[in-house]
C-alpha cells in the first residue's frame, strides 16, 4: 500500500484542495469499508425532497496533523495515513484517534481507534467542537460540508448521558441519532435504567426531540413509556410548563407533579404544581427558592390536600384536609454584622405526614413534634449600646393536637451607664461608681389547637405581658483596704389581663372574673 508513499515531519500542515462534495452513508458496513465504498447516506435517513441550492464551498483555513509512530502519504490513493495518538485539527474541530485517514480526494477524513498487544480495542475517537466532546468507535468528517457520520458516540448534555448507534451531524448545532439511549447513570453502557428511542434530533444545549420513547431498567422494558418525548438540555434558567405523571392508586386515576416552572430572576424561582385524582381529590404545591452571594438564602414551601376516601354515599366515606408550611431562611455573616435574620419553620396539619399523598415522609412518620423559629436581631452602635431582639416560636404536638406559640418575644437592653461619673479619668466615690443598665422583655403566649389554628377563636386565651428590670449598683473603698459592693434591682411587670376571684356563699363556689385592661 505504501511504496509510493512518502513520509513527513510532524506537526506539518497542509492545505487541502477543494473536490466535489461525496459525504454520503453505507448503511451496515464498518467504517473501514466505508473508505473504499461509494458512499449513499439514503440507507439510514429519508433524502430531503427540498433541493439544496449548490454551493461553491470551499476550505478556508489550514488542515494540522500530527502522530507518534508514522504520517505517510500515498500519491496514488491520494491518502495520508497517521497512526498511533493521531490528531487532525481544522478550525475549532479537533479529532484524536489511534488511527486516522485523511482523504485528499474527497476532503474527508476517517478516524477510529487501534488493537494493542492484547487485542484491546484502544485509542477510540474523540471529537471535540465549540467546547462539546463527543467519543465515538469511529469518525466520518468531511472537510467541505462540515457533516460526519459518527458511530456507537458518547456524549454528555445537562444532566443527561446520552449514546448512539449512529449519527448524522448536519452541522455543529443539529444532529440526527438512531438507536439511542439516554440516561442520569454516570455509566452510559451500562446503565441502571435509560430511556431508549429509535430516532431523536438532538440540538446541543438546548433540546432532544423524539418518537416513541420507553424506559428500560436493568436492560428490561417496562409499560412506561410515551408517544413522544421532549427533554429541555438548557443550562440557563427558564420558565416552562412541567408535564405530569400519570397512574392509579386507592384514589383512583390519577395526574401528579404537573405545573409550571417560573424562573423569576437569577436569585430567585417559583415551582407550582398540581395532583388530581378520579375520585375528586387534589392537591397543590407551591415551591420556591432564592439567594443572593453574600447576602442571604433559603427555601419555602406550600402544599394542601383536599382528600376523599370511598365514594360519596358509603357508609365509609370520608373528607379531610392537611396542609404543610415549611421555610428555611439564613443570612450571610458578611451581610451585616449589627443585625441579623434566620428562619425554620415547619407547621401544618398534624396528622400531615401519616396522611398526605404523592410525598415521601419516611423520615418524619413517626415524629411527634413540630417546631419553629423566626428571630431577628440587631445591635445600635451607639453610646450607651442598645439591643434589641425579636422572636416567634412554635411548638405542636402531632399526638394530641396542641399548639402552644410564642408571638412574639421582645427583647431589649441598654449597655451598663454610669451616669455620674466624669468623662474621663477614673472613677472614685461611691457616687461615680453608681451604674445601672435598663432591660426590657416583653411576651404574647397563646394555647390553641389544631383545629381553631389560623381561627380568630386561637387568640381568646393569650396571656400578654412585659417586665421591666433595671439593675442598679455601686462600689466603693473603705481605708483603702476593704471594697464594698451594693446592689439593687427595680423590676415592674404589666399585665393587659387580670383574673379576680372570689367566693360565692350562695354556691359555695369560688367564682372568676376576667378583667381586661392595662394592668
């Protein structure tokens, strides 16, 4: 084959004249055929019936190779062969293989990978464009065109893993694939499970569009599957409606998990979905993150449940809600370090976890306690310091219903004074020595139960109040040998309700009086 070749220094380039474009498929032939074969891409891909205006194409930039072991040129075949970590680079193309033919004659070139010792099939192809990769068993490029036939190629778009028998690339943002499979494994030969389709267009960053797709788990198809498929491979954040799911349960029919995806800004999203159910049950879910870098960030979410059991009529026909708040907030400590913002909220219906549907509560089944927190803080940098706190808790007993609360608690203090002594210098004399600091805390506890929550009847039986404290003392030197300290504290409470008893004679009973007032 080469005794008429001649052999080139590496790393050289050449300029490759252009032929009339012949890029066309030999279906059911492995690509070493293929280069002796006249090509006809019709075995594969329905020919387009709309005809192409013809194009004087041409190569506008220079073809660099490369290889280890040899690069020899054969006159005759018109043919350079490059083996062993070949490399072919053409623009913003890049291919490496084991072994690669340059194809003067039609402006194509051939790549594919080599048997080692020990018949281990190694170096396979890799082709590389506008920062995609895709590793293929072999490569059909044609210089002129910019189209190649690509075979068994792996790839990997968003989230997906994607593998194809064959394809076709038109250009570098549309590809034509056939016997593919695609799937969340790290392994995409031999995946957990994976969606399989006979033909999909598969559009770089953006989307796969397909037929019938089905899903496989552990190589076994299963009844899931869909008349077509449409999988987003966008890596921007963008708003689109969520198809939901579909099966049966005690329910009946029904569709889950289906809505709309807002994508609000780049620091914050809205999810709102929906499950429906034959026998008239529904649910709603209200989902939502944000974040700002060195600010804040956190998550909330709604879901309600209108559920019924039976059909109306029965005797075992029943109707119930539940309902589930849940939001986590948390501040940067960079933010602002005079003040800061934090929140863990979980509140709903208590019997939300043994009850709701569509949702995997495993880990909360048995747990018997609700519980919240909001606080706010903030310290005044000022001369005496001031602080001041604000808190909301919130504690439920999913046993027996109860609810006690907390809102809010206040908080308040300022920093320890010594009103009579100079402004500098030390102080001397009891009287200097005088400070006092002044705090303040302040309370509206409730008791209630699950169903008067959220009611104007939860508020009938709070107990508001706030206590006022200022601590006072002093300290002093007698004979300059002994220290004496002294120490008082003032403290006021108020009350808004009070409770009066008495006895009555008449009952022989002892009667309460609520009386409601400032106190």
């Amino acid at each position: 084959m080469f005794l008429q070749a001649q052999e080139l220094e590496q790393n050289q380039s050449i300029r490759i004249d252009l032929k009339k474009d012949s890029l066309v498929m030999v279906s059911n032939l492995p690509l070493a055929e293929m280069v002796r074969t006249q090509d006809s891409i019709l075995g594969l891909f329905e020919r387009d019936t709309l005809k192409q205006p013809r194009q004087n194409r041409m190569i506008t930039d220079v073809v660099t190779y490369k290889a280890t072991d040899y690069m020899r040129l054969s006159n005759r075949e018109k043919k350079m062969y490059l083996y062993n970590e070949a490399q072919v680079i053409y623009q913003d193309m890049t291919i490496d293989a084991g072994y690669i033919i340059i194809d003067n004659e039609r402006n194509e070139v051939y790549a594919y990978g080599i048997t080692d010792s020990t018949g281990t099939y190694t170096q396979t192809p890799v082709f590389t464009q506008g920062g995609k990769t895709v590793e293929p068993d072999s490569i059909r490029f044609n210089f002129d065109t910019e189209r190649a036939l690509v075979y068994n190629s792996r790839t990997q778009e968003a989230s997906f893993n994607v593998k194809g028998q064959v394809t076709k690339r038109e250009n570098d943002s549309v590809y034509f694939m056939k016997n593919v499979r695609f799937t969340t494994s790290e392994n995409v030969d031999d995946p957990e499970y994976y969606f399989y389709a006979r033909k999909i267009k598969f559009v770089p960053d953006k989307k796969i569009v397909s037929g019938l797709v089905n899903m496989y788990i552990a190589d076994i198809p299963t009844p899931l599957g869909l008349p077509f498929g449409y999988f987003p491979l966008t890596e921007e954040r963008t708003s689109g409606f969520i198809i939901p799911s579909f099966g049966d349960s005690q329910q009946g029919y029904f569709l889950q998990n289906g809505g709309y995806y807002f994508a609000l800004s780049d620091y914050a999203d809205l999810l709102a979905v929906g499950d429906y159910y034959t026998n008239g049950s529904y649910a709603m879910r209200l989902e939502s993150s944000y974040t700002k870098r060195y600010k804040f960030r956190g998550n909330f979410s709604f879901r309600y449940e209108r559920q019924y059991n039976s059909e109306r009529g029965f005797p075992d026909f029943s109707e119930s809600s539940v309902y589930n708040i849940r939001w986590s907030h948390s501040q940067d400590s960079k933010a602002s370090p005079s003040s800061r913002f934090s929140a863990s909220v979980n509140l709903g219906s208590s019997n939300y976890y043994q009850q709701s549907v569509n949702q995997s509560n495993t880990a909360n089944f048995l747990n018997n306690t609700l519980s919240s927190s909001v606080s706010y803080s903030k310290t005044f940098e000022t001369t005496p310091g001031i602080n001041f706190s604000l808190t909301a808790t919130h504690s439920q007993n999913t046993n027996t219903g109860e609810i006690n609360m907390t809102l809010p608690t206040l908080q308040a203090s300022i920093d320890r004074i010594y009103p009579f002594a100079p402004a500098g210098g030390s102080k001397r004399g009891i009287i200097q020595n005088i400070n006092l600091q002044y705090n303040l805390r302040a309370e509206n506890r409730f008791k209630t139960t699950d169903e008067l929550f959220f009611q104007p009847e939860m508020f009938q039986d709070a107990i508001l109040g706030a206590q006022h404290s200022i601590p006072l003392a002093t300290n002093f030197k007698i004979l300059k040998y002994f220290s004496v300290s002294a120490s008082t504290n003032f403290e006021e409470n108020w009350v808004f309700k009070t409770y009066e008893k008495s006895f009555d004679q008449a009952t022989n009973a002892v009667v309460t009086d609520t009386i409601s007032g400032f106190d």
